[in-house]
C-alpha cells in the first residue's frame, strides 16, 4: 500500500506540475468571472420564479375577491326574494372562499419575503462580480505586462529559448571555426618541420635527394657560365703567367717567318665557351646575349 501511496503521490505531483505550467492565469480569472456571471443568472432567474408564483397567487386571490362578492350580491338578492337557504348556501361559499383567501395570503406573504431576500442576494451578488470583474481585469493587464516584461529580460540577457539556441549555435560555430584555425596551424608547422610528407610533392626520400642534387648541378653550371663571362672584362690585354713563360722560352728562330717578319705573340686569351640554348623551363641568369 505504502508504494502504491508514493506512486499516486507521484503522478499527482507530476501532474500538478504540468498542469501549473499550461495554466493560463488570464484564463482562469476568466473561466471564474463566468461562473460568476451563471450564479448571477440562476440569482436573477430565482427572483423571476418568485415573482411570478406571487403574481400568480395574487390574480387567485383577485378572482376569490370576485367570487367572494358575488356570493355576497347573491346572497343579498335571495334575501330580497325571502329565499333565506339561497341566501345561506352564498354565504357558505363565501366563507369557504374567504378560508381560501387566509391561505392565499399567508403563502403571498412568504413569497414577498423571499423575493426581497432574492433580490437582496442578487445586488451583492451584482457588486460582487462587478468588483471580481474590475480586479480580474487589473490583474490580467499586471500579468501581461510582467510576461512582457519578463521576455524582453530574457531576450536581453539571452536566458529565453530562443536566444539561448541561438547563442549556442554561435558557440558552436565559434569553436569549430577555432578548431579548424589550431588544426591548420598545427599542419603547417608539422609540414614546414618535416614531420608530416607534402602530398602534393615527391613522398620518395631517395627521388627528394636527387633533385636536390640536380638543383645543386643547376647552380654550379649557373656560376661557371657567370665567371666566365666576367673573365674577358677583368683580364683583357693581359697574358697569363704560363703564356709569358712559354714565350720567354721560345728561340726567336721559331718566332721569325721565312720573310723575316716577327709573328705576333699568342696573346694566351681565353676563349667563352658556347652559350648554351635557352631553357623556356629555367630561371633567367643575365648572362651573354
């Protein structure tokens, strides 16, 4: 019995709970202020009964006062005739009506007295819901300018529904957004370390040290072709050592020609090797037209 007691407990308390927060209080004031108006009506209708059961006995005790004096003449007229048992029948009937008239009155009476009471009962209970009417009305205007009140608060410091799903979308974008910045970072420093292989390079170490080796063969040949076009301008007009030696040690006879004239000395000049054919895929060197 006791878990049974607990379960009940329970549910009436869930169910209190539900119904507390899909309750309207504009709505209950309302639903009160219109049993009001019915109890006002089933007052007003009560005082409508009164009154016409009142009306009702009193048109009866009109027609038993018509009656009453009929008898009355009639009985006057049998006397006139010497008709004394006539007579005595009218007023018989007249008595009997006038029994009738006792009864009437004291049922009259009591009617009276309840419609006022009746009537009493439905002017309070008039002021009454006119009262209930004027302070629903101001509590439903407090209400709603509090809920008003209350959701501009909420829409302002972001605690509504609403705004609170929208502040977390925002979050939520917010930090993905600062995920993807990290992990891009953390990419690029791997990759420019070499922890992490560029896919859109040679992921081979042996074909990587081989273009290496091809840039460095480019950069050689690159620097032989610049001195020796800047030979010619540093060395002009001055033979070079092994030259004036090898002139030195050469007998005139060999210099002179069968006419007798001198040959002119080698002046021992180096000569520029061809230019290679230009490479639309390399870089420019400034070199020899």
């Amino acid at each position: 019995m006791s878990v049974m007691k607990r379960l009940s407990g329970i549910v009436q308390a869930k169910a209190n709970k539900v119904l507390d927060r899909a309750e309207d209080p504009r709505e209950t004031l309302d639903l009160s202020y219109e049993k009001q108006l019915e109890q006002l009506q089933q007052v007003r209708k009560g005082v409508a009964d009164v009154a016409t059961a009142r009306k009702r006995i009193e048109l009866q005790a009109q027609q038993l006062q018509a009656s009453a004096t009929k008898l009355q003449e009639q009985a006057r007229q049998a006397l006139a005739q010497n008709r004394e048992d006539l007579a005595r029948e009218a007023l018989g009937r007249r008595a009997g009506i006038a029994g009738q008239l006792d009864g009437l009155k004291t049922q009259h009476e009591q009617l009276v007295s309840q419609e006022e009471r009746l009537v009493a009962t439905t002017q309070q209970l008039q002021a009454r819901v006119e009262a209930f009417r004027t302070q629903k009305e101001t509590l439903k205007a407090s209400y709603t300018a509090a809920q008003a009140q209350t959701k501009i608060g909420e829409a302002v410091s972001g605690i509504s529904e609403s705004m609170s799903d929208t502040g977390l979308a925002m979050e939520r974008a917010q930090e993905k957004i600062a995920n993807m910045q990290a992990r891009a970072g953390a990419v690029d420093e791997l990759l420019a370390s070499g922890a992490l292989n560029d896919l859109t390079g040679s992921s081979d170490p042996l074909q990587a040290e081989l273009d290496k080796g091809s840039r460095s063969s480019q950069v050689d040949l690159e620097l032989a072709q610049l001195k020796a076009q800047a030979a010619p301008a540093v060395g002009a007009g001055v033979p070079a050592t092994g030259e004036l030696a090898a002139a030195s040690s050469t007998p005139p006879s060999e210099v002179e020609d069968a006419d007798g004239s001198e040959e002119e000395p080698v002046t021992g000049e180096p000569v520029a090797p061809p230019a290679p054919p230009p490479d639309l895929f390399s870089l420019d060197t400034g070199g020899a037209s």
